[in-house]
C-alpha cells in the first residue's frame, strides 16, 4: 500500500492506496484482444455481454465502434463474434458456429479450467454443486457446460433443496468472483447434508479476487472510509464493499470520483482507496 498526505488540519489527514487494486490478468487480456480487432481489422467487432463489468470500458469501447448484444440471433451471419471474459454455455458456441460467426474467446482462462472439469466430471456421472449467483454470466456459462444433473447454490437455504437419490455422488465448483469466507461457509453445509457422497471441496476463487479482498480486510484497520471503485454490476466489486462493510468500515462503491460528496468526508481522516478486477 502507498500513504499520501494531503492536508494540515486539527488531525493529519491519510490516504491509503490498495496496492492490490484494479485489472486482474484475465479482465486485462480480454480487452486486449478487444482492442487488437480493432487496431487490424475494419469491420465491426460483436461483444457477445459485456467484455467485462465496467461502465467506463463499455463506453470507451462503443465509442470505438464495438456491438455488445446479449443474443447473437441479432448477429449478422459471418460476423466477428468475441466471448466476453465470464464465458459462455455449449449451446451458445453452436448457434455461433451454425451462424458462421467469426469467434475470438475471450474467457477468462481460470473459467475456462472451471468449464472443462464441469465437463469432465458430470461425464463421469457426478451430480454438479455450483455455488454462486444464478444470474451470474458466469454460473448461466458454468452451467451450460454441464451434461447431466446440477444445483446452483446461492445459500444456505439452497442446501436444503438437495436431495440426494440412492449411490449419487456430488462434485462441487464455484463461481470465481465470490469471497472464499462465503463459498467455504456453503460448502460446510452442503458437507453435513451430503456427506461422503460429496467430494473434497475444489475451491475456484480466482487468486486476483483474494488478494484484492485480503488486501480490504488489512487496510480496514486503519480506515475510517472506503472507497470501492467499480460498477453495481460487477460482482468482485460488490464483494469488496461488503467485506469492507463486515470489518465496520463506512464503504461506497463508486464508478468513478463524480460519486462523491464533499459531505461524506466530512471529520473523515484516514481514507482507502481500492478497486475491483475490472475497474481501469
């Protein structure tokens, strides 16, 4: 982290800047290839979602001419097609193939090991556990991916829903945005309720998403305000805000500086600033 004084008042005021803050490898990459199509290519490139959660890259990327579209029935056929970094189901890759789209894959290559062993053991014949948020972009790819049984698990509520029939056996993944505090605590119940049927626990938060929210929980000790900078719609964002929010700390998600307000730092001394993967 790296602390900055800004003014002389009745007390010192300090900024602190996460050091592990900002783009992840995969979110870095994905608007890398984005962006090389557009540098050697003139046609127009189609997002298939948003290349990442962020507003401000979005933006940037639509003024430079790229198409986001949530059905690619609206894709001209031959078109350049990319997967956004949270990946995408079989079934959307087919119609793409069947439209003769021009594909370029995106996704986020720790995703892509959670898509090949959703594969790999629901061929096995293992009933799929996916803890994470069902409208995820995410877990709606995850789980498309999935040839045989599955249950999407939110919370613990979700666990009770389970119920196993006779000799099934259960393999569990997760989304990679969660908090591991989270996803480990489901697990525990989905182990009492399954017991040996289930398999030892694999755990897929993405590394980047643990050091950025690690780095929330240290930095809370000496905060008085947090400032989260990234989209509602990102979902490490929001997970940093509601780690920042169990430690006591005063916390705001923000897009960018025009959500602050002078009044929320009033008798505010010791400021965090961090942001989420897919923040710039």
């Amino acid at each position: 982290m790296r602390k900055e004084k800004l003014a002389k008042t009745n007390e010192e005021k300090i900024l602190y800047l996460a050091k592990t803050r900002g783009f992840c490898a995969g979110v870095k990459n994905a608007i890398q290839t984005v962006e090389k199509l557009l540098d050697n290519s003139d046609e127009i490139s189609y997002v298939r979602h948003e290349i990442v959660h962020n507003k401000h890259v979005i933006e940037e990327l639509e003024r430079k001419g790229v198409v986001f579209v949530e059905d690619i029935a609206v894709v001209p056929e031959g078109a350049r097609l990319v997967f956004s970094a949270h990946g995408v189901s079989s079934s959307v890759e087919d119609e793409a193939k069947k439209k003769k789209l021009k594909i370029t894959d995106a996704t986020c290559p720790i995703v892509k090991k959670i898509h090949r062993l959703a594969t790999l053991y629901s061929t096995k014949g293992f009933t799929m556990i996916l803890i994470g948020h069902r409208e995820h972009p995410e877990i709606i790819g995850t789980s498309g991916r999935i040839e045989g049984k599955y249950y999407i698990v939110e919370n613990r509520r979700d666990v009770k829903k389970i119920i196993p029939e006779k000799s099934e056996k259960f393999v569990c993944l997760t989304q990679t945005t969660l908090s591991p505090e989270e996803s480990e605590d489901i697990y525990l119940h989905l182990k009492k309720a399954l017991g040996a049927r289930l398999q030892p626990f694999n755990n897929n938060i993405c590394y980047a998403t643990r050091e950025r929210q690690n780095a929330v929980k240290n930095l809370a000790l000496k905060a008085q305000l947090i400032f989260v900078i990234g989209s509602r719609n990102s979902s490490n964002s929001r997970r940093l805000k509601e780690i920042a929010e169990k430690c006591g700390v005063q916390v705001f998600l923000i897009d960018d500086e025009t959500a602050i307000r002078a009044s929320s730092l009033k008798n505010i001394y010791r400021i965090v600033v961090t942001s989420g993967a897919s923040a710039p």
